[in-house]
C-alpha cells in the first residue's frame, strides 16, 4: 500500500478504522482493509474517502458496520 495516494481524509479513516478495531481483531482488519482498498485504488492510485467507506461496507461483518462507520463520520468531507 506504500505506492498509494491518498485523498482528503482518507488515510486517517483508514487509521481510525484499525485503531477502533477491538485489538484481537486488528491485524484482520487492516489485512482485510489494506487488500480492499489496494484492490479498488489499483497500483499507485488514488485512495478516496468513498473508496475507504466502501471496503469499509465490503470486509466489515454485517453488524458492526453503523458502529465502523460512525467512527470514521467526524472525518469525512461531504
């Protein structure tokens, strides 16, 4: 993920997406998240704030999205 650009907010909500992870699942997490967001950025592309909130949608379990979304809400830009 080094050779990403990242947009507005984008890599503090990937940030506080891990850090608000419960910590046996972190590693997961930001496995799951990193793959995702590589995977619809593409090499060397751009990581927006919607890209983090749709793999956000895509890796984490059904009932604890509203929770990981409400989490990163104070950092986007719309």
């Amino acid at each position: 993920m080094a050779d990403l650009q990242w947009d507005g907010n984008s890599k503090e909500m990937f940030a506080k997406l891990i850090e608000s992870s419960p910590k046996p699942f972190r590693a997961m997490t930001e496995k799951k998240l990193s793959a995702a967001i590589a995977n619809k950025a593409g090499d060397g592309g751009t990581v927006t704030e919607d890209i983090v909130i749709e793999c956000t949608k895509e890796v984490t379990p059904k009932p604890f999205i509203g929770m990981a979304l409400k989490h990163i809400e104070p950092l986007m830009s719309k």
